[in-house]
C-alpha cells in the first residue's frame, strides 16, 4: 500500500501538467504511468508539438519564443488570433455543440499556462514547417496557429518528466491502473494497479485521471463509433484503451460528449495498424488542400479547400471511412510538390508517379474513365484567381460537386504525384463529464468528492472536429486545473 496526497493516472502532457501542479502547491504526487518508461508519454510523445492559443502579436509570442526572426519585422507575419477568434472557431467547428464551460475556461487560461510550461523549462519555437507558408519571401503563418514545442513531442514530454522529477513526483512506470473506489470509512480513494504483473494498491484523498481516451481499444471502437472502426489504423500510443474512462464510469462519473465521434485524419495507406515505433507524424498525409482527393472509382468526395487544414483534418479520416475499402489518393501536380509537408518526401512513403491519368489509374488501381472525366471536370471549373496558400484565396473549383473553395489549381503539370490514403484514428471524443474546475461530475450533476479529469478523457470540449492544437492546450489547461483543485482538496491551497 503506498500513500500520498494526489494520485495522478497517466503520462501524458495532461497527467503531467497535472502532477506539476499539485506538486507545486506542496502535495506529495504519485504518477502512475502504464507504458514502461521506454515508451512513456502516451499520444503526447508523438505530437509535433504545436500548441492553439490566443496571443495579440508578436509582444506575446516574444515571451515564449527566443526567434530572432520575431525582431526582424518582415521576414514573418504572425498576425495575432483573439480569445473571441479562438472561441469562435471552436464553435463552428463543433457545429456550437462545444460545451460553452468549457471552452471559454480553455480560452482564458491558455495563454496564462503556455507561460507556466515555459516556466517549467518546456522551449517553444515558430512551427515554421507546419503553419507557415513562405509567400514573397515572408513566412506567413496561418490558422491560428503559430508556435510549437522544440524538439515537438519527444523534447516536450522529456522536459515535463524531468520537471516532474525535479518537483519530487514519485512516478510508477508500468503501473496500470484497473480500480478506482472510495476506500471504505476513510474520505480516500483507493486506486488499484497491476506493476509488473504484481496487483498494488495505491491511496490518496485525492484522484486525477489523464489517462487517454479509448482510440486503441477495438471494442469500444466498435461499440461506439461503429463496426468499420474496429480495423482502423492507430496513430498514437497502443496503452489508451479507455480503462480511466471505465474506472471514472464505475465510480458514479457521467458520461458526456461525443462518443460517436473523434479526431482521425488522413494516414498512409500501409502505415503499420499500431504506430508502435514511434514513427510519429511520418504517415500524416494532410496537405490535401493543395491537391485533389478521389476514392477508387475516380470520384471526388470531399472539398479538399473548405477550410484551412488545421480546421479540416481532424474530421478527414472520417471522410475517408465514408469511401469504398476505406481508401482514398491524394493527387497533386508538379506545381506544389515543393509545398508538401515533410512526411510526403520521407524514405517509405507510399507514392505513385504517373504522366497522364490513364496511367495513374492503372498503376493506382482506381477507375480509369470516372478519374479522367473527374479530372477533366475540376481543371474545367477552376477559376482564375491568383493562388496563394497562407490565406483563404477564393481561388475554387465551382459548379462541379463537391467544390473545391480555395487553392484550386488546375492539375496540368505532370508527372502527378499520388499519395495513396486510408483513415487513422488519433482519440476519442467521448468521456467523463467535467467542471470547468476539472471536478469530475455525477448523474445528478454533483461533483465527485477528490475526483478529477483531464486530457483526452475529459469530455465536451470536441464533436465532431476540432481546431488543430487543442489537444495539447486542452491537455495543459485542464491537467494544470485539476493539479491545482486535487492538492487544495487534499490540503494543500495556495
Ligand atoms: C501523431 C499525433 C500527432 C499529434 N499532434 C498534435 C499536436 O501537434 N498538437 C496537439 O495539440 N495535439 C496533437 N495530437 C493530439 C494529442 O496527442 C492529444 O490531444 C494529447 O496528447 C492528449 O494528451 P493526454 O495526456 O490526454 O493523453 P496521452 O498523451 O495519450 O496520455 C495518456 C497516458 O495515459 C496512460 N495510460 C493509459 N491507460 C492507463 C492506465 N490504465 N493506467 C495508467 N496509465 C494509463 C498512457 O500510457 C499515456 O501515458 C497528436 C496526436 C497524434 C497521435
């Protein structure tokens, strides 16, 4: 039996945030972390590491980034994103069903805690590569997103374990956590583990729950979001299998959220199923803005240019799922080719050149009439407006369905380059229901006495979509929350 003031369950960015808040206010943490320490970090450790949060130009991105490029005004054009413009987004991408709570807790506190990491040593710089375009010779930067953490996941999530280190977290690496219980006659809860096949007890007044949502578990796939998601692929950590959102089920906490829905975007099409190496974005194929996307019987499904990708992505996958064998191909003509993301150019990336669409088709396997004629369609319907990648140019493919609503192209520049698709899954939206003081909440709406959650499992924020990088942010806001309310409910106030 181990006792401390805050047991913390997880090793992600949340549970860690989590653990370095309590600890802050002087309780004694312990940190379960199921993964063994070689493959600490959950989905955290594979991010690219960028953060969404409002800022109001390059004042406040000077305090958290070192960049010379930010004193030479001219080379970049950050802009600034408001807390309304943040908030607003949200709304629109969730289709308003974002919980209002929620949300504007996470607009004001997200600056203030991109502060608090930087404060506890995690280094932030320009997402050149993933947010900037570099249009007349100025990298413009573009979808609210402006910074991310140096060396992304891996550097983010090392420096938040040696802070937790240093802050004196007693942190159990493979600890899985399987029962969560008030323990009787005592205002403790008791929470059970499996360490090295061995069961151990752990007790605490206090309880934080960041252990991920259910993406790696195919059953509550299946259950929830439907039988096809059995099979998808993963592209974060195998560990997050729901257990915290069952033990916070079973302990009274109310469901909430979008169970049916979640975050999942375009992979390469033979990506292993589990991204167990650790090979991080290196299947993200999400630079479909710039091209077409057909499925294979040559068909168009989706306006590829609705919006800017960091407001698209997350609900591609889904898109793709829609398609016959749950495959798609991205095709892009020579005239872009500089401007894909990295992960496009990497040593196994599955790709398919081709110098007329006869041949694309066969060599790709899709149907060869309904391609060209799909082809021939949107090069007919593009309009002749300039085209410019780091705003929303207007320049679309109209009249043909669907359309394409920016950065239409004609595709006249062979030999075409395509990227062969299917759908990977990144978490889950469904979970526990949540104060905006990370209180975990019951049926009748009363919060659980010493009960907290954060990251993934924490429900309400997401439906549907979501704005990138707010999984980080989210993480960061409502772990630092709930460190901070466990330790003032184990004793330990400001
Ligand atoms: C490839 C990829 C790239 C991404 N890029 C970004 C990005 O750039 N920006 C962004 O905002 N978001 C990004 N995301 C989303 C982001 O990863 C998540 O939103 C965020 O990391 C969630 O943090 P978390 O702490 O809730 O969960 P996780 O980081 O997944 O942590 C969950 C932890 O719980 C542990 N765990 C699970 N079950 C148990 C148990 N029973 N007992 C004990 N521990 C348990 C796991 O081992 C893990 O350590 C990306 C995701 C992926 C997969």
């Amino acid at each position: 039996m181990s006792e401390s003031d805050v047991i913390v369950v997880g090793g992600g960015n949340a549970a860690l945030c989590a653990a370095l808040a309590a600890a802050e206010r002087g309780a004694r943490v312990t940190l379960l972390e199921r993964a063994p320490a070689e493959q600490r970090g959950g989905n955290s450790f594979v991010t690219a590491g960028a953060f969404r949060f409002p800022y109001g130009g390059a004042d406040d991105i000077a305090k958290l980034v070192q960049d010379g490029a930010l004193s030479r005004s001219g080379s970049v054009e950050i802009g600034r994103y408001t807390g309304d413009e943040l908030l607003a987004d949200l709304q629109r991408v969730t289709a308003s069903r974002t919980d209002p709570d929620l949300a504007r807790t996470l607009v004001s506190q997200a600056f203030p805690t991109m502060q608090w990491l930087h404060g506890k040593g995690v280094q932030f710089v320009l997402a050149y590569d993933r947010q900037a375009f570099l249009v007349d010779g100025r990298h413009r930067f573009w979808g609210g997103v402006v910074v991310k953490a140096r060396g992304e996941g891996p550097e983010l999530i090392t420096t938040l374990y040696r802070a937790a280190q240093g802050a004196r977290v007693a942190i159990q690496y493979g600890a899985r956590a399987t029962e969560l219980r008030p323990q009787a006659g005592t205002l403790r809860w008791l929470v059970r583990a499996t360490v090295n096949d061995a069961s151990r007890d752990y007790l605490a007044p206090a309880v934080v729950l960041a252990c991920g949502g259910f993406e790696a578990n195919p059953e509550m796939r299946g259950a929830h979001l439907g039988p096809r998601w059995k099979q998808v692929k993963v592209r974060g950590t195998p560990h997050n299998t729901g257990d915290g959102i069952r033990m916070g089920l079973a302990a009274g906490a109310r469901p909430f959220g979008d169970w049916g829905g979640c975050h999942a975007v375009a992979w390469d099409l033979n990506a292993p199923g589990l991204n167990e190496k650790r090979l991080s974005q290196t299947f993200e194929r999400d630079s479909y803005p710039l091209g077409v996307c057909v499925n294979v019987r040559g068909e168009r499904f989706v306006d590829e240019g609705a919006d800017f990708r960091s407001f698209t992505y997350a609900r591609h996958g889904q898109e793709i799922m829609r398609q016959p064998r749950q495959t798609a191909f991205q095709i892009f003509d020579q005239k872009v080719a500089s401007l894909l993301k990295k992960p496009y150019t990497l040593p196994g990336t599955s790709r398919i050149d081709a110098t007329s669409w006869a041949e694309l088709a066969q060599k790709a396997g899709i149907e060869a009439h309904t391609l060209g004629r799909t082809m021939a369609e949107f090069n007919a319907a593009v309009n002749a407006r300039p085209f410019d990648p780091a705003v929303k140019d207007g320049k679309a493919a109209a009249g043909i369905t669907p359309p394409k609503s920016n950065w239409a192209q004609r595709l006249d520049a062979p030999p075409y380059l395509c990227f062969p698709v299917t759908c990977g899954i990144t978490f889950t939206f469904g979970g526990l229901k949540i104060t905006p003081c990370a209180e975990v909440v019951d049926a009748a709406g009363q919060k659980i006495r010493g009960l907290y959650a954060c990251g993934e499992l924490a429900a309400g924020l997401f439906y549907e979509n979501y704005p990138g990088g707010s999984g980080l942010m989210a993480g960061a806001v409502f772990g630092r929350v709930a460190g901070y309310e466990a330790a003032a409910s184990a004793g330990h106030g400001e």
